[in-house]
C-alpha cells in the first residue's frame, strides 16, 4: 500500500503540490469512487486509479528534470549547503542526481531513483553526450579548437576524449564531452589557456534543458523522454 499522493506523483502526474491539487480539484478516482484525502492508502497493484479519467500506470521510479542554480551541491548527504535535493518538493526519499554539476555550475541535471539507467548514464563505454554553454575569461583560438577536437591533455597527464566545440564567439562556445572527470570542462579550459567565467549544461543525451524551465525549477520527464534516455 502506498499514499495516494506519493503514488501520484511518481507516476509523472507532478511535484506533491501539484497532485494535492489534483485531487483537491475532485479529479482523482480510487476504484471510481472520489478521492477525499491525499494521503489515504491506496494498492498500488489492485486499484483502480483514474486522474481525469486517464488510468493511472504506477511506476516505482521517477525521473525530474531540473534547472540547477549556481550555489546549491550536486550532492545527497545532508550539511551546511543546500544541495539540489532541497529544491525539490516530492515526497520520495530515494532519488539523487545523476552526476554532479559544481556549486557554481547551472543547468540540466536529472533527478532519479532509477539507478540502473543513472549507471547506464554515466558507464564510460556508453559515452552519453553531454553540451555545455561555456563562457570564457580569454578568446578562445583555432590551435585550442583543434586540441579540444583531438582530445585535449589536462593537468598534463589526464587525456580528454575528443570533444565537439561550436562557437558562438571567441568568448563563449558550446562544448560537448562524453566523459565526466573532475571539473572537467574548467580543466579543458585552463588547458586552452582560459578560465570559465560561467558554466551552464544544455544536455544530456537526447534531452536538452527545457527552455520553460526556470533556474531552480522542475519538471517530471514525460513518458516518452523517460524512453529516450533509456534508449541512449
Ligand atoms: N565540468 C566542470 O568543470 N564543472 C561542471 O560542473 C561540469 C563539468
């Protein structure tokens, strides 16, 4: 047995807000009968489960997407910092980010208790994109380019897998990496002479940041970007 309102929302029906009103809104059917509460219990496998009409499909996992702020850690232990688990209103305690943005870094990270697909993510030999919106301190040149392109050396023992960069202006580039060291792409920079003056990511795999979402806010993935990721 599970609450009503957890079971919501890890079926993508919304943040614990958002299917509280739902259910307050009379739009919730528990084996077609009203639902009053949100908290009442329900059998996640033997009921019958209506939202406007639609059967509910449980699923154990979730999936968000998130819009991370500078000044909060990538990180689920709790401590003086805010970490990006604290922005989240769901009541599901098991969920962590699939790997780490810094403290000063913005953008998309994904939120998930599917562990089996953040492995998947983050395995080296699956080599899942990743594209980041880089500003720089310096111009950046053709010669650091073609290094990034070939794979750069960091630290001046760590290689880089070759990366992809566009330019946007000698100052700001979108850079797409494949691996997930330390601080990379700040390192991939002081490499190439420069430092980052602000680091966002745009992607992951086949998702891009939703450009609705505002910095700090959140969505659950739909279905079919739930697919695309597994696919990747
Ligand atoms: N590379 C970095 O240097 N920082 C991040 O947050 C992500 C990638």
């Amino acid at each position: 047995m599970i609450r009503l309102d957890k079971l919501l929302c890890h079926s993508g029906y919304g943040t614990r807000k958002e299917v509280k009103k739902l259910i307050r809104s009379k739009l919730v059917t528990v084996n077609h009968i009203l639902a009053k509460s949100d908290d009442m219990k329900v059998d996640e496998v033997n009921d019958w489960i209506e939202v406007d009409g639609e059967r509910v499909i449980y699923s154990e996992f979730v999936y968000y997407m998130l819009n991370k702020p500078q000044g909060v850690i990538s990180s689920t232990e709790e401590g003086p910092t805010k970490t990006v688990l604290d922005l989240l209103d769901i009541p599901y305690q098991n969920c962590f980010p699939v790997g780490r943005l810094d403290k000063d870094t913005e953008g998309f990270l994904l939120i998930t208790n599917d562990g089996a697909l953040a492995h998947q993510l983050l395995a080296p030999r699956h080599h899942v994109d990743k594209v980041y919106e880089v500003h720089l301190s310096n111009p950046i040149s053709s010669k650091h380019i073609k290094m990034l392109e070939e794979g750069i050396m960091i630290d001046g023992n760590e290689l880089c897998k070759p990366a992809k960069v566009q330019v946007i202006n000698d100052r700001l580039i979108h850079l797409t990496i494949t691996e997930g060291k330390f601080h990379q792409v700040k390192r991939m920079m002081i490499a190439c002479d420069s430092e980052v003056t602000f680091l966002k990511r745009l992607s992951m795999g086949p998702l891009s940041l939703d450009p609705n979402l505002k910095t700090a806010d959140y969505r659950p993935l739909t279905e079919e970007e739930i697919q695309l990721l597994k696919n990747a």
